[in-house]
C-alpha cells in the first residue's frame, strides 16, 4: 500500500484515482521488466516497484497522457 506521497494528491497529479492506478501500474510493470532484462532481482532499499512509480508520479517525472 502507498502511503507516502498521499493517494489523494497523486491522483489530483494524473486527474483521478483511476488514472493514477492505471498510470501507476503500467510504470511498475515497466520498472520491473527492466530489472529483470538487467538481472536485479531487488531494486535497491527493497523498494517496491508501485512505490517507486508513485514517487515517480509526485516528482513530476512521470506525466499522464490521454493516449
């Protein structure tokens, strides 16, 4: 579960919870594709893939599109 950055100020960040669970989703299955093409079994900190795209999408590093 995410509990930092808060649910409710990602989603105003992508436009709404759905978008953010579809954004957010997408993101980690991409983080974790990658870890696994480069052989990393953990990413580092153990961090979970969901709450790295979170953070991702709080920095500003990962913008929603309507594609």
């Amino acid at each position: 579960m995410i509990h930092k950055p808060p649910i409710d100020e990602l989603a105003e960040k992508v436009g709404s919870k759905y978008s953010l669970c579809v954004v957010a989703s997408k993101r980690a299955r991409q983080i974790m594709e990658s870890a696994q093409n480069q052989g990393i079994t953990e990413l580092p900190d153990n961090e979970k893939p969901l709450s790295v795209a979170a953070q991702e999408i709080y920095n500003g590093k990962l913008i929603a599109t309507n594609d």
